[in-house]
C-alpha cells in the first residue's frame, strides 16, 4: 500500500503527496486528472477551493509546528 503524506505548510495549505482520493460530502470523486500532489486550502479564501489558489498570501498566518496531541479519551 502506498503512502500519503499531508505537509502543513507554515501560512499556507496542506500539500497532499502520494495514493489518494478527495471526495465531497456527498462521497463524489474530485477529478484530479492523474495528480499525485494538490494542495488543499486552509484560509478559506481560495476561488478554488477545496484547492489552494495563493489567495492566502499576506493574508493567513499559521507557523505549522509538529506536536503531540493528548491522549485519546477511552
């Protein structure tokens, strides 16, 4: 099985790089057209979203910083 890996870019999107499937609420596919790397929106601005355009630019700030997070609750 191949693997994805979801990059947080510090203010900008989520790159999305491997074996994957974007649907909607609805469970429909996205055509992706063969691509094996998208970037999805987090700002919110994109006229493209659920991908990112670049509208985020000087107007989203997030320093992405890996950390834990607490432990499930049970």
């Amino acid at each position: 099985m191949a693997t994805t890996k979801l990059t947080i870019n510090s203010n900008g999107s989520v790159k999305v790089d491997g074996d994957f499937e974007i649907v909607d609420a609805q469970g429909n596919a996205y055509g992706l057209q063969g691509r094996t790397i998208v970037s999805i929106c987090r700002c919110g601005l994109s006229q493209n979203k659920p991908f990112c355009d670049g509208s985020h630019k000087g107007h989203f700030e997030h320093d992405a910083q890996a950390f834990d997070l607490p432990p499930k609750k049970v």
